[in-house]
C-alpha cells in the first residue's frame, strides 16, 4: 500500500512539474499561441491548465499528508537521528581503537 502510493506521489508530482513549466507566463509566451488553428482557445487552455494545475496540486497536498500519517503509523516510537548512541564523526573510520589523549611525536625531529 506505501508503495503504491509513493509511486502514485512520484508521478503526481512530474506530472505537477510538467504542468507548472507549461503554464503561459506573464509575457504570453506559453502553452497556446495564437493560431487560429489551435486545438483550444487562449481562453480554454488557460482554463484547462489551471484546473488541472489545481487538481495536481491537491493531489499532491493529499498524498503527502496520507504518506506522512502511514510512516508516522508503522514506526510508533519516534526515531530521530540525534537519538543514536554514535556520536563520531560520519567520515571518521570506524575502527574500535582508543582515541589518543596526548600528541603524537613528530616523525621528524625539529631543528632548533
């Protein structure tokens, strides 16, 4: 069922994307030009783009809140990632050596 519905998610929101770049600008260089042979009217693309924007957006709203309550249902303790015990650093090796508490001697004596 998550999976169905992030996969749902995943083409709302490409199909959301596709939808916001088609969308005519404010210097009407957009979806429709003015052909008097195109499919729809300046009027009625407009009209179509925004509802289906609208709809998509809702979509999307709905989606996420439905997705967000299931992961907040399957995990019933709160798991945050400052809540682990490892506090190293991430690029750190993981090795279970001591750390040294004193400086390592140069390899190189100084000159003085």
């Amino acid at each position: 069922m998550y999976n169905i519905l992030l996969v749902i998610h995943g083409m709302v929101t490409l199909g959301l994307v596709g939808i916001i770049l088609v969308q005519r600008s404010s210097s009407d260089m957009g979806l429709s030009g003015s052909s008097s042979t195109s499919f729809m009217s300046g009027r009625a693309a407009a009209t179509f783009v925004t509802r289906t924007t609208a709809a998509l957006a809702t979509a999307f709203i709905l989606l996420s809140l439905t997705l967000g309550i299931l992961t907040v249902r399957n995990h019933p303790t709160p798991v945050s990632i400052m809540d682990t015990d490892d506090k190293k650093d991430a690029l750190s090796p993981k090795t279970n050596a001591p750390i040294p508490t004193t400086p390592a001697k140069p390899a190189v004596p100084r000159p003085e």
